[in-house]
C-alpha cells in the first residue's frame, strides 16, 4: 500500500483548495435521511423521438437534507434561528418551532461561504464569518445593508463579549491565531496571538484551531473560553489586556501563554477524552457545554480542570450550537445537515432533518438480487444506497486530515469523485489532495496523495490515470497523470481544464470543462496514440458514464442537463434538462465541486443533484 508521510498530511497546504468545513466521524445509520419516490418535477427526461416532457421517466431516488451542512447558528431578534451553511454559501433563517425555511441569505447578499455568525446583544446587526476568502460580515437588520471587512483566510468563530464592546474572531484550518475586531468594521482587526512562521506559511499552528467559544468576566478580568480542534482541549484565554501581538508556539505556550501575550490556562481535556471539539458555551446553569464532533457533548465546570460530565451522546458530525434566552439549547450537525433542539432529557428534536449534503461522485455495482448498488461520495462520507428503493444501506466516514496511523490500514479521505474498480471505489478528492483504491471490507488499499486537485481518475489497465487541476501550483499542474508515477501524459496541448473521465478499459474518454470539448484517446502502452475530439461545442462537462447502447452520458453543468453522445457519430441528444446542478465554486478549482453521472448493470441512470441533495434515477 502506497502511504505518506504524515507530518505532510497533519495541515491544509493550499488556502483556496479547502473547504474547510469539519472532521467528524460519522460511522452510525441515520434514521432521519429521507428517501422518495416522488417524481422530479424540475427535470425534463427527452430523447429523439419525444421532445415532450416526461417527468415519470425521471425520479428522485434519495432526498437529502434541506440544508447543505449546517455550521454556526443564534437567535435573531425575530426569535428565528439564524443558520450558517459553509457549503451551501449561504444564512438561512428558520422557524426554531418547525424548521420552515424564511428566508435564504447567499452571494448576492453577500455571503460568500460563511462558518460562524452571532448578533450584537441588542439584535440589530448579524456578524459572520466567510472562512474561505478571509472576511468578516455585519448585515444591518432594519437596512439589511452588508459591510465586509478583510482579515484572514480561515476566519471562522466569532463572538462578542456579553456588553457588546469587544468582539473576537480566531482562524482555523486555513490559518491560526486570534484577532479583535471593531464592531463597525472600520479600523483594522488587531491581531492578538500569531504564529512563528506567518505569513510565509499562512497554515502553521499556533494555537491549535481555537473554534467557537464564549466569554467571561472573573475578577475583573476578561476570558475567552474555547476548543482548540487540533489539540483536542479546552481552554482559556485572558484578553483584558490589549497587549502587542504575541507569536506562540504550538504546543509549548499553551500552558502558561507567549511572553509578552496573553494569560492561557486549560480546562479540559488532558485526560484524552475529547478527539475534535468544536464548540464551547456557557449555559444558563453557569457551566461550560462543549461539543465534540465525535458525537459528544460535556457539561465542564470552567473553574476546575478536567471537571467534566457526559451530557449526552448524538450522531457524529456535531458542529456548533446556541443557547435561546428562555435556556433552550439549538445544535448543528455539518455532516449530515441538521438542526436540532438538544432537550433537557439530552435527546435530540429534529427541527430539519439530515441526510445528503454534498452529493457529488457516482459509482453502482451490483448488490443481492440483482438490485443496483449506489455509492455516493457525499463529502464527509461515502454512503452507500439501495438503487430500487433509496434506502441508505452503510455510511462510511471520510477525513480531510488522513494522518496514516502507524499501524492498520490508511483512513478514507474526504470523498469528492468515485469510480468504479472491479469490487472497489477509486475515490479522488480536492479538498484532501489525494487518490485512493477503496474496499468496504479491506478499507484504504492504494494511496496517491501526491496529487494537489485530483477531480476524477478511473482504473485504466494495470495503472490509475488522474485528472489534476491544480491550478494553484507553482508551474501548474494540469492534466491527466498515471498514479503509480506521477507522470503526465503528454496530450499535445489537447486539453485546457480536464474534468471527468470515463473508460471501458481500452479507451479513454474526458471532457475539457473549459472548451466543451470530448476528447477520445486511445493508448500504445503509457503513450497516447490517438487523440481525437469526439464532440466540441458543450458547456462545462463534467460527469461521463458510459451507457449499454454505445453511448457516452455528459453531464453539463453550463447547461444544466444531462446528454448523451453516440460514440460512432459524436451526434448529441438531451436525456434530462432542467436540472439544479451545484453552484458556482468561490475559488480554484472552476468547478468546485462535481456533478456526477453512473449506469447501473440494471442499465438505469444515476444523477447527482447537488442544488437539491439529491439523486436522481433514470430509466
């Protein structure tokens, strides 16, 4: 089994190319994930012959979340929860009481991937994060007027003191330290803890990834109290003082603070029971909740250490939560995108129910009799789906860090593209900058993590040829490589921005996301020997499947629809339209995340819908 080095994988190396997001570990059944038998009835099914409508031929097999992960959240002066989607670009408002949907705030707003959000105490201004491109936002709640302000890539909680005159971001993932904001958003955010080697590595650790906390007042003295991510403890921090930015050293200064910076002490977590908490608040009995996105949420008592309770246990993937005034608790699931009013029992009320969140990369084999088996690569997890009635059948738990432990099999990285392998997945993924041959039994078996934005890559002969568009590599690295070498292969310039693959073992087929070219190539060992446009003149391609009646199934994402090409004319022809494909990306890659196409040995058509968490099946 190829592996890595795992000080390399221990960080995100390229800012743009990480979604951020949340490690969780996800590994359970979910009761709450909705599957219909509904037809679509924004896609449009065609063929030759009957350019009509034919919705029955088009159906929605599963039915994801109505939220495409779930991150920050509060209470709105409107008694309203205000939820941050990372994912979903985008705030929504929602009914606490019944999970209705008002209102959706995204990139006309000016909300641009937002992970964490708060109101000013008095309610009239909404303060969020937008963790990918480094800014902060206030959104006026009478004008709903948006100021931004710049200050880091990976800005992600955000909170202000109980007064309302101080307020505090901190970076994770894509960057680390602690910074003060002006709540007007005029003068520059000072930096309060950075790290030794910033900016020229902009993703070293200082703290750990302090993530989202709360405020305290003892003594006369000012606390932030929070999760450091990476180092699986709790801690507090003593801003009263505005001091001269502190540079700390990871681990070393936790214990004690920088000189010259801030007091820090630890709370909790010393004794090795926390893996990856996220979120610490202060409830109305004067405790410290902290939630571990393994599934847990403690009860710590803030003035001891390592004075903690098990409160209750929920579905890994646990990402932030609030508390209302009248002491009700609200909790996000990024994972699987719920929401959730967390009762005093510790049990858990849906308010909107999760499943699907990202669906992106199809595969289908063939299960028990002879039903067809669908593997969906969801982002944080490959789940696994019955293709005749939509049931979830397994889950199983992706890692945007894969530290390769020293000892057993390699852990799944975030999946983001599949295909299939025989028994096995080959799975790709940007966010994770690598490739895998994955077995549901035998785990991680081939390792390639040398590739920094593998979009697609498919088993061809005795090798794996992946498709990398690393945009942001210094020369860039696009194209299509072989897996076990790292070697290019040499095109003759053919391809601008290569997006998905398909083959039938002898031929190569991939799709130019730039030029809406299809190209066709055939190989004499490792060298190409032909390479010929099979279709020109598509929009944005990029899921390829190959049908059972010489066809070749393109889904194009500037078109929103899926076409097939006959393979011994290049003739197009539409099969679906009308579909909601996923968004726009913030950064590089230019098509962010990918919309996939798989056949079935039924001979059935799966799509992945991003814009409605969805799969779609057509006959």
């Amino acid at each position: 089994m190829n592996t890595i080095d795992k000080q390399k994988l221990w960080l995100p190396v390229r800012l743009a190319f990480l979604a951020v997001l949340v490690l969780a570990f996800s590994c359970s059944p979910e009761p709450e994930l909705n599957s219909s038998d509904l037809y679509a009835t924004n896609a449009r099914s065609r063929n030759k012959n009957d350019k009509k409508s034919q919705n029955s031929q088009v159906k929605a097999l599963v039915k994801g979340a109505k939220l495409q992960a779930a991150n920050g959240l509060d209470v709105g002066p409107d008694g309203h929860l205000y939820v941050a989607s990372v994912n979903g670009q985008e705030i929504v408002v929602m009914n606490k009481n019944n999970g209705k949907i008002l209102k959706r705030f995204g990139p006309e707003d000016g909300v641009l991937g937002p992970d964490d959000l708060v109101f000013n105490p008095d309610g009239s201004a909404l303060y969020w994060t937008d963790i990918l491109v480094g800014e902060i936002g206030r959104m006026d709640m009478v004008t709903l007027e948006v100021k931004k302000q710049f200050v880091a890539p990976g800005v992600n909680p955000i909170r202000f003191t109980k007064d309302g005159s101080r307020l505090f971001t901190a970076l994770d993932f894509l960057g680390d330290g602690l910074y003060e904001l002006d709540p007007d958003l005029n003068a520059p955010a000072r930096q309060i803890i950075s790290c030794p080697d910033f900016p020229e590595d902009p993703t070293a650790v200082c703290l750990g990834f302090f993530n989202s906390f709360d405020t305290r007042m003892e003594d006369g003295r000012l606390w932030l109290y929070g999760p450091l991510f990476a180092a699986n403890l709790i801690i507090a921090i003593d801003v009263t003082d505005e001091l001269p930015t502190a540079t700390l050293n990871f681990p070393a200064d936790l214990f004690g603070g920088p000189a010259g910076g801030p007091a820090i002490r630890v709370v909790a977590g010393l004794d090795g029971s926390l893996e990856n908490p996220a979120a610490a608040k202060f409830g109305p009995d004067g405790m410290l909740y902290v939630l571990d996105q393994a599934g847990e949420l403690w009860k710590v008592n803030a003035d001891g250490t390592d004075d903690k309770t098990l409160f209750t246990t929920l579905q890994p993937g646990l990402d932030n939560m609030t508390f209302d005034e009248d002491g009700s608790l609200y909790m996000t699931n990024n994972d699987h995108g719920w929401v959730a009013e967390i009762l005093p029992s510790g049990q858990a009320r849906y308010i909107s129910p999760g499943g699907v969140i990202a669906p992106m990369g199809l595969a289908v084999m063939s299960g028990p009799n002879n039903q067809d088996k669908v593997y969906l690569a969801d982002l944080f997890n490959l789940r696994q789906f019955n293709g005749t009635s939509g049931q979830q059948e397994a889950i199983y738990k992706g890692y945007l860090v894969p530290i390769v432990p020293e000892v057993g099999i390699a852990p799944l990285i975030l999946p983001m593209n599949i295909s299939q392998d025989g028994e096995d997945l080959v799975v790709s993924s940007w966010f994770s900058g690598g490739v895998q041959v994955w077995n549901p039994i035998q785990g991680v078996t081939e390792y390639y993590p040398d590739f920094g934005s593998p979009m697609d890559a498919v088993r061809f002969q005795d090798d794996i040829i992946v498709c990398n568009v690393d945009v942001l590599a210094s020369p860039p690295e696009i194209g299509l490589f072989w897996a076990s070498t790292g070697n290019i292969i040499d095109l003759g310039g053919a391809l601008a921005l290569p997006g998905g693959l398909a083959t039938d073992g002898e031929t190569l087929w991939v799709g130019d996301w730039a030029t809406g070219t299809i190209w066709e190539i055939t190989f004499n060992g490792e060298v190409p020997d032909s390479v010929e446009p099979l279709v020109t003149g598509l929009k944005n391609p990029e899921g390829l499947a190959l049908d059972q009646n010489n066809g070749l199934l393109v889904v194009e994402w500037g078109e929103s629809r899926l076409s097939r090409i006959d393979l011994d004319t290049g003739e197009r022809t539409t099969v679906v339209d009308g579909l909601k494909l996923g968004k726009p990306g913030l950064g590089a890659p230019p098509m962010w995340s990918f919309d996939a196409v798989a056949v079935g040995p039924s001979g059935d058509i799966y799509l992945s819908i991003a814009g409605e968490n969805a799969i779609y099946k057509v006959k």
